[in-house]
C-alpha cells in the first residue's frame, strides 16, 4: 500500500504558504480564498465544510480557543509580574487589546492559579509579544489635533482610554496614490512629539495620530468647491509618494505605509463627509484619480470606518442610477455584506425609489432583505414590494415574490399606506395588480376613504381593475354597495325605489347613511352627476358633509353655478355647509359669493369668516361685495380675529387703507389665539408701510391688553422668521419702533407659549452693533429667560451664533454665564456653543475658563449636555476638550426626546466619536451604567450599520444592559 495520502487536500497543503498569505497576512475570508484558488493557476475545488477542514488541519485559523485564552491568561499575568507589557497575535495579525483584555478577565482569578504549578503550552501560530516602546507611549486619537493638546491628552496610562484600534491592512501598496482631495502642507506631518528612541513601525496596528498636527494658520480645506462640513479637521498628506517618513535628527528610521495613512483619512471623512453631496463628490473623485486596482488595494482595509465609507459610495451610484459607477465599486472590491442582508435592503429600497431596476435585480439576486422589520425601516421607507408596485416595476415585484417577500404585509409609507394590492390599485398598476391576486393576496379587505375597494373602482370608471378585483374575491357580496345604488338611481327615482324595496332589512340610519355617501361621491364624478341628482330628488339630505366636503362646497369647487343653485333650491344651508365663507376665498368665485349673500336670510349669523377670508386672499371685489351687503367689519371671526388684523398681517396697504375709511377698529383688542393687536401683526408680517400707516392713525406702541400674554413689539420685530421674509428691513423697523416708545422688555411672566426677548432676536438674527447698541442704551435685560420651544438668555444665544465677543460683552454687564437651559429645547451657553454645526473653540474655551458648568443638566425636553451636543453633531475636538475639562461621559440623557453621548453619536452615523466614547465609557468605570441596545435600534434606524457593528461588537454585558 502505498505511502502517500490520495486525499485531494494534497494539492491545497502545497500552497500552504499561498492560503496563509490570504486568509491571515491579507486577512481575506474564506469565501474569497476558495474563489482565487478555484482559478488558474491552482485550479482547486472544494466545499465550504471541506475547505475549513482544510484550514484546521494547516492550523490556518483567526480564532482562539478557550484553552488558549487560559493559557494566554497565564503568560499575561506572569509578565505583568515582571513588569513587561504583552501584545496577542494569532499569526500575523495583533489580537485587540480590548479582546484581549475581555477575553482573559474571565481566567485571570481562577484559571490562572490553577495553572501555576505549570505553564502552559501555547497553541501554533498564537504568540505573546513585548508591545514596541513607541507603540505603548503614543495613542492614536479619533482626530488631529494640536501637537501639544495630543501628547498632554496620551502621556498617561489612564488617558489610554483614547487609543483608537484601526485594523490593519496589506502591509504596503505598490502604487502611490496621487491627488487625493486633502491639501498638501509639508508641515501636518510633527516628528517632534515622537520619542527619540529606535521603534519598529510594522509594530503599530495603527499610525498614531499623535504624530500629525494642523498649524494654527492652515487654510479652510476644500475639493471640487465642496466644503466640508469641519472644514479645518483634516489630515494633509503628500501629493505624489505616499510613503512619508519619520525622522529623528534627519536619520530616517523608518516608514509610515500609505494603508496606514488611508485608514486615517478614510477615519476623518467618515465623519465630515456625511451629506449625500459631499460623498458624491468623494465618488466623483475616485472615479477620476483612482483605478480599479488601486481603489482594491484600498478596500482591504476592513474596518468599520471603511465599511461606512463604502456604504455611502454605493448609496450614492444607487441613487444616480448609474450602473458603470456601481459596476466599478463592485470590481474594486467593495465589502459584498453591504449587498446583502439588512445593509442591502437599504440600497435595494433606494434604488427602487429611484427607479434603477437593474441594480435592484442585482441586489435581490444577492439576497438583500426583501423583509425589512420595522426597526431598519427609516421615518419615509416603504417596504420593498411596495415601492415597486407603486412605480409599476412588474418584473422586480415578481423577483421580490420569488424571493419571499411578504405577500399581504402592511406598509405605512410616506405617501400613502397599506398592503402591495392596495398600492397597485391606488396607482392603477394593473400588470402589478394581477401578478399579486395571482400569488394569493387578499382583495376583499381592502378600503379606500371607507368605501369597498370596488365601489372605489366603479366610481372611478376603473372597469378592467374592477373586474380584475371582483373575479378574485368570493361569491358573497354585500347587501346594498353604492355601485348598486348609483346604478338604480341611474334609472330615475322608480328605479332606485325598487332596488331597495328587493334590499329590505339594513337598519334605517345605516341605509340613510349609505345613501347620503352615494349621492355625495356621485356629485364628485362626473360620471355619476345623473344619478346623484336622483338622489337628491329622492330626499336625501343635501347638508350632508363627507371628508369636510358640503355639496355645495363640490359646486364651488367644479365652478357649477347650476349646481349650486340645484342644491340651493332642494334645501341647502349657506350657513352650516360654510358656502359663503369658501365662496369669498378667490374673486373668481364672486358670481357665488354674491348669489349666496342675495340667499342669506340674516347675514349677521354668518360672523367676520367671510370677510376675514376674503382679505386673507387678497380678494378686494370679495371685501366690497360684503362690506357693502352689510356683513360685520369690527367682530372677531373663528379664530379669534378682527378683519383690520388679518390685513394688516397681508400687507396690502389699500386693503388696510379702504378698511379704515370703513370705520375698522385699529385699535381692537389682541387676537385670541396670537395676543396680537393690528400694529403687531403688520410687525410680524414686515411691512414697514403699514406699520408708518397705523402710527400716523394714533397706532399705540405700549398697548399689552392682558399684560401677562403676547409678546412686545420689538420682540416680535426682532423673530428670527422674519429675516427669510423678502424685502424685510428688520433695522428700519426696529429703529422706528424704538424712536415710537417701544418698550424693550416685556413682562417677565407671561402665559404664551413662546418668546424671547428682544435683545435675544437681535443676537440670534446676527444683528449688527448699532442694533445691539440700541437695545443695551434702552435697558434691554441682558437674563432675560425667555419662555417655550427653543428659549434662550442673551448670552446663551450670543453662545449658539459662537459671537465672542458679545458673549464677553455680557458677561461684562452681568449676564449668567450658567443660566439654565429652558424646558424645551434649551441650552446653556456652553451647551449652545458645543451643538452648533460649526463650533467656535475659542468660545468653548473662554467659556470653560470662565466657569462654565461643564456637567450642567440638560433641558427637561430635547435638551443636550455640552458634551452630548458635540457628540450628536460629531465634532471630535470639542469632545476631546470637554472630556479633558471632566465631562461626564455617563451623563443621562433629557427626560423626554434625549439622547446620551454615544446615542446621539450613533443616531447620526458619528463612527469616530463613538469609538472615542466608547473607549472613555469603558475607562470610567462606570460602564453598569450604559447600554448599547438604544444606540444600535438609532444607527440601524438611520441605516448607520457600521456604527450598529461597532456597537455590536461591545462585550455582550454591555450591548444588553
């Protein structure tokens, strides 16, 4: 018998060395070793079970068993006894320290004792390293920062907290990466702050980002005129050879390979680059500079932050459509779990949305989830089927079908909800239609409005659907339907008699109802005018109101004046079906208008509602035409309102003009709902004109009726909301108000929901000095709290808009730099200052300097700490800097509608702000306190699936708490 082994795993054990390059050296997964060897020159088949067998046989492997974790225990514990670090690597590869650390705690108390009378053999291939001096004295920071703010952050070994692990990739590219969008400045790259001593680079998992500094004077960084959105965070790299050394006294050392330096960059625009346009222009970018070849290389870096990266990449060819810009992506290597799975439904539903039916097909066929639960499901997602019934895509319903895609499942879309049948018989999609009654769905549910879906079909003259529906559903059918009813009345009043003489036995309110609804929808369409007419002939009552909708109101909306008369001649009433009032909203309508008015009994019942809906529609003739009838110029209508304040707040001055001339109350009391007088409405609406007008007429500035209500009118001036108005001189205004007698300040208890001072308009419309000046000279209350949504004091909104000088200035005249944030969305000033899109640090700074409550509570709702503000905004030097100033990490969220630090972060797909606060979470000693399972339901919510990973990857006690 002969000695060697016919076992065709011969030919795999000879490229031993060939596989151990691939599965560990590049850290490919199985799956993509088994594809290269099938090809030539190996040409070698296997299964997936008879490859891993393979594998373990080699010793080829990338986990470690709990044998060896009891080993590793042991080693770890022995050197720590003689003062030496330890670094775990399963072949070529460094095993995290955070694994590590996790891993072996579960041992180090017990196993390890028991294992003292021996040590310990290490399984092949695991081995226990001495970490490189450099490696165990700077950290990699989540983003570049100052020399000097870096190495006082990382010179401890409590402060180790801000060690970020990047995953290694091929240990160097062949080809140099040319003209990638960062600004080349030579002197981003410090030698300084490295230790003056020998060090093997290929020890580093990760290039430390202590090495790289921005100088004070580096200008704003853009590509292709897109700004990003923290435009001076950035790594400047070389253009050219990627390849940058470190020196030391201008010996070079070594080399800091250009994956290394990917991974950086790629780590800063996972952050900055989080608009769709800005990683378009990224996309536009690679497809320019970057080869196929190359962009592989880059793709080798698995990591999360590369995973983010290429999910926006292939979001944005889903969303273009092109599929040579999707092709390329593939071709390069692009992670394929972003292809399937819950990640792929994501690009699956997009690319439906946009009508890309070829790379949905591809995304079906590479088992993108075609059942998405409600947790992947973003706030204006419908599920897969039914975004491609509603876009008449046939052919992919069939393949979603095929593929198990829910057949009668309920969608709450953005535009219109339920099942994919009713969707396609919304649209008329009756290709799509008859391809899901085929596959089983259910019709006989299905409603529209409350009608059936076939009466819906009849009334619309859908006859082919009708059928369609009405073929599929069971013999039974009910005992009176309004296509029943509409069609005997389509034979006169004998006829409609008839039918429901044959359908005795519904209750008489349920048939008075049914027949009211028919002769409403019939007087909607055209079609079945004739037979609403019998109905009404009949006796149905024609008051009736359906979806808010009077009979007369259809005859308004249909222009038919014959109607309208109709309906007014069998009993109609102006005054409940509301005609007059509808009739006023347009001068077209005034043949209407005047016919209802000449029909009006007592147009005292008919209130200010008419009128006040004709000047809001600017509808002069409509104003005259009821001025003149008698209809009452100075009441209220139902929302409180007089007709002067409605025009005064539309801002024609001949309407104001004509109505004063009518004897109009410019002085009438407040609206009801607003606590506006006319002045402030022509205020609030910027018209300048009107508000001269109203002063020359003895207009009263202080006029506050109900003094604890309303706001003044310099506050309502100074509204923020008024500066998009055009044409709007919000300083002329303010000048003419204050040279009136405005006071500055109202009272400071009020009972409406919402204002700020005016002082606080001023600053956070960005007025300029003089205007400031103006209210500080009339004694403008520099606390002043401000009340509701969004309140803030002077300095708090001085601190949102990063003015620091003003913030000094009032803190000079005596503002509370910790005013406590209101109840609604309110913030303090740092909290202010740390949420903005684009913070100041210098304020952040001063504020901090200047005893700013760093822990200061959040608001009751929707309010942030500081530090959850520059989390949820992602604004890495801001958290650095407050956690460096005590902040609390752990900080619970607002009571209602708040998120913590790492929620917030991770609700908006901050990747590198999460792995910093995860890290300081863990460096607390606090972690009992967080848990991840929110943080991962937000970033799966807003499809941020490699923050959701991340997260995942936490030890199991903690995603779970």
């Amino acid at each position: 018998m002969s000695g060697t082994d016919p076992s065709p795993t011969n030919g795999w054990h000879a490229h031993r060395e060939t596989i151990r390059q691939l599965y560990l050296v590049e850290n490919k997964t199985r799956a993509e070793v088994r594809c290269i060897l099938s090809k030539p020159p190996y040409n070698l088949e296997t299964t997936e079970w008879e490859f891993e067998k393979i594998l373990n046989d080699m010793n080829l492997k990338k986990n470690i068993r709990k044998e060896d974790w009891q080993a590793i225990a042991y080693h770890i514990e022995k050197r720590k006894q003689n003062g030496l670090a330890s670094d775990v690597f399963l072949g070529p590869l460094r095993v995290k320290r955070r694994k590590v650390q996790h891993e072996t705690s579960r041992y180090r108390s017990t196993s390890v004792s028991a294992l003292a009378a021996k040590s310990p053999r290490l399984s092949e291939g695991v081995i226990i390293r001495t970490p490189s001096p450099t490696s165990q004295q700077s950290r990699a920071i989540l983003a570049p920062v100052h020399a000097a703010s870096v190495m006082n952050t990382i010179n401890t070994t409590d402060s180790s907290i801000l060690a970020y692990p990047f995953t290694t990739g091929p240990s160097a590219f062949d080809t140099a990466l040319e003209d990638l969008p960062f600004s080349y400045n030579p002197e981003a790259f410090d030698d300084s702050v490295m230790p003056n001593i020998d060090f093997d680079i290929e020890s580093f998992d990760a290039v430390p980002l202590s090495c790289f500094r921005i100088p004070d004077d580096t200008s704003t960084h853009t590509f292709d005129y897109f700004a990003l959105e923290e435009a001076e965070e950035f790594i400047a790299l070389s253009q050219g050879d990627w390849n940058l050394e470190l020196s030391n006294g201008g010996n070079v050392d070594t080399v800091v390979y250009s994956n290394k330096i990917i991974e950086v960059a790629l780590c800063i625009l996972s952050n900055n680059v989080s608009a769709l346009n800005g990683a378009g222009q990224l996309l536009e970018w690679i497809r320019k500079h970057t080869s196929v070849d190359l962009f592989k290389r880059i793709s080798l870096l698995k990591s999360h932050t590369t995973r983010t990266i290429a999910a926006k990449l292939l979001g944005i060819a889903v969303e273009r459509g092109d599929w040579s810009i999707f092709q390329f992506l593939l071709d390069a290597g692009i992670e394929t779990s972003l292809l399937a799975g819950a990640e792929g439904g994501r690009l699956l539903r997009k690319a439906l949305s946009h009508s890309n039916p070829r790379i949905a097909t591809f995304l079906i066929g590479n088992r993108a989830d075609v059942n998405p639960s409600d947790a992947d499901l973003g706030p204006n997602e419908c599920l897969p089927l039914c975004i491609a019934v509603r876009k008449g895509h046939t052919e992919i319903a069939r393949k979603l079908l095929d593929n198990g895609a829910h057949l009668n499942r309920w969608c709450s879309g953005p535009r219109i909800g339920g099942t994919p049948l009713r969707i396609s018989v919304l649209y008329g999609r009756l290709d799509c239609a008859r391809l899901l009654l085929e596959a089983g769905a259910k019709a006989e549910k299905i409603c529209f409005d409350g009608m059936d879906v076939l009466d819906w079909c009849f009334l619309k003259d859908e006859t082919t659907l009708y059928d369609l529906l009405q073929s599929s559903m069971s013999d039974s059918s009910p005992d009176f339907s309004i296509r029943d009813i509409l069609l005997s009345a389509k034979k006169g009043v004998k006829g409609l008699e008839n039918y429901l003489e044959r359908k005795k036995g519904m209750g008489l309110s349920c048939l008075t109802r049914l027949l009211e609804r028919a002769m409403h929808e019939g007087f909607r369409y055209s079609s079945h005018r004739s037979s609403a007419v019998t109905l009404l002939e009949y006796g149905v009552d024609p008051n009736i109101k359906e979806r808010r909708t009077s009979l007369l109101n259809i005859a308004l909306q249909y222009g038919d004046l014959e109607l309208a008369t109709l309906l007014l001649d069998n009993g109609a009433d102006i005054v409940s079906t509301g005609a007059v009032t509808k009739a006023a909203e347009c001068d077209s309508r005034l043949e209407f208008l005047n016919l209802f008015i000449s029909e009006c009994e007592d147009l005292d019942l008919l209130g200010a509602d008419p009128l006040v809906t004709a000047i809001e529609n600017d509808n002069f003739a409509g104003v005259k035409l009821l001025i003149r009838s008698g209809v009452p110029l100075n009441e209220r209508n139902s929302e409180g309102r007089y007709p002067i304040q409605e025009a005064c707040q539309g801002g024609n001055i001949d309407m104001v003009e004509y109505l004063v001339q009518k004897k109009a109350d410019i002085h009438a009391q407040p609206s009801s709902k607003e606590c506006f007088t006319a002045l402030h409405f022509a205020v609030e609406g910027g018209h300048i004109d009107i508000v001269k007008f109203l002063l020359q007429n003895g207009a009263n500035v202080d006029c506050q009726s109900h003094g604890s209500r309303g706001r003044t009118l310099l506050e309502v001036c100074t509204h923020r909301e008024l500066l998009e108005k055009a044409n709007f001189d919000r300083d002329e205004m303010f000048k003419i108000l204050i040279d009136a007698g405005s006071p500055i300040d109202g009272p400071p208890v009020r009972r409406c929901r919402q204002w700020n001072s005016a002082l606080t308009g001023l600053i956070l419309g960005s007025a300029n000095d003089e205007l400031i000046e103006l209210a500080f000279n009339a004694g403008a209350d520099v606390n002043s709290p401000g009340s509701g949504k969004g309140a803030r004091s002077p300095i708090q909104a001085a601190a949102q808009v990063g003015n620091l000088r003003l913030v000094k200035k009032l803190l000079a005249k005596g503002a509370d730099i910790n005013a406590p944030a209101a109840v609604f969305h309110g913030r303090t000033a740092l909290q202010a200052a740390c949420s903005q899109n684009v913070p100041n640090e210098e304020l952040v700074r001063f504020l901090l300097q200047n005893g700013a409550e760093v822990n200061a509570e959040a608001g009751i709702d929707g309010g942030v700490t500081a530090l959850q503000g520059a989390a949820i905004q992602g604004h890495i030097k801001i958290v650095l800097l407050l956690h460096d100033a005590g902040a609390d990490v752990n900080a619970p969220p607002a009571p209602k509608n708040g998120r913590t630090a790492l929620e917030g972060a991770a609700e908006h797909g901050r990747l590198d702000t999460v792995q910093l606060l995860l890290n300081a979470i863990s460096a607390s000693g606090k972690t009992w306190r967080v848990g991840y399972d929110r943080a991962i339901r937000l970033a799966r919510k807003n499809s941020h699936y490699a923050v959701s990973e991340l997260l995942e990857s936490q030890p199991v006690e903690q995603v779970r708490r």
